[in-house]
C-alpha cells in the first residue's frame, strides 16, 4: 500500500509542479530556478550569492549567471554586503513585482487543484500535510530549501522543524 500512496503522491507533486513551472514561465517569461530566485530573494533583502547558491542547490558559476540574468531583467540589483567583501542581493520595484505576481501565480495553481475538494476534505488534507512537514528532520537551511517557493504571507508559522540544528550545510 505504502508504495502505491507514494506513486501517486509522486504524481501529485509532478502536477502541481507543471502548474507552477507554467504559470511561473507567464509571469517572468523564464522557468528553472529564476522564478524561486526572485522568491528567495525576497525573503531577507540583502541575500548573498553564496546562500542562493546553497538554497537552490546550483553550483557558483549557475548562480552567477542567474544572478546576472537577474541583474540584466532589471529584477535585481547587486549591492555592497555587510563586509565589503560581499554582494548583497535586492529586489529592484519591477522584481518585487514580479515576486508577487509569482506567488500569486503559485497559488492559484494549487488551489485551482483543491478545488475538486469539499471544504471538509480540503481541512482534513491541510493537516495532513501540516503533520508530513511537521515529522520531517530538516536544518534551517533545508528549510529555506523546502519553502523557496512559499508565500511567507500566507505561510506565518512554517510547520517544518530544525531539528538538525542552525547551521547551513
């Protein structure tokens, strides 16, 4: 039984990802990791290329050229950092825009698969979910992994714990 649950929550997941890679590609015109770069990036302005790279898992030559992708977008601009030494990255307003229009993007593309769903079933499902990420062992840095893609408007109390510890890998 085990396995036929995770093949189809296997295919669940494929379908809402196409549904967020599609209406991603129509807001920012480009798919892969720009969408959840504009995101991340969001979070916490100032963010450095080195933690980007680590939250989306590209190397740093990736990360440079999406970075300069960004850059030229005009979605980001790089600042000093803290020490000098760093790049800070911020959201220029067209790329907060953009941010926003990506998260409601992903929102609709997931409700829009909810919508088959009684409200009692959409509640029960809603703390099944809340339970799966609520059980996994996650660092805070497969935190910023796992949630690249949330809206921390909506998400206020992220149920994922940091069990492994506060240091980035």
């Amino acid at each position: 039984m085990e396995n036929g649950i995770a093949n189809l929550l296997g295919a669940l997941s494929l379908a809402v990802m196409d549904r967020i890679e599609q209406g991603a590609r129509e807001v920012v015109g480009r798919g892969g990791e720009t969408p959840a770069a504009l995101i991340v990036i969001g979070y916490g302005q100032g963010m450095t290329n080195d933690k980007l790279r680590r939250i989306l898992g590209l190397s740093h030559s990736g990360t440079v050229r999406l970075v300069d992708r960004l850059v030229s977008d005009r979605l980001v601009e790089r600042r000093a950092g803290k020490d000098g030494r760093e790049v800070a990255l911020h959201l220029t307003p067209s790329g907060a825009a953009s941010r926003n229009e990506l998260l409601a993007s992903r929102i609709s593309a997931v409700t829009s698969l909810l919508d088959v769903l009684s409200s009692a079933e959409r509640k029960q499902l809603a703390t099944l979910i809340h339970e799966l990420l609520a059980r996994q062992d996650t660092s805070e840095m497969d935190r910023f992994t796992i949630c690249r893609m949330c809206d921390d408007r909506v998400c206020t109390n992220c149920p994922l714990p940091t069990n492994k510890g506060q240091h980035a890998r």
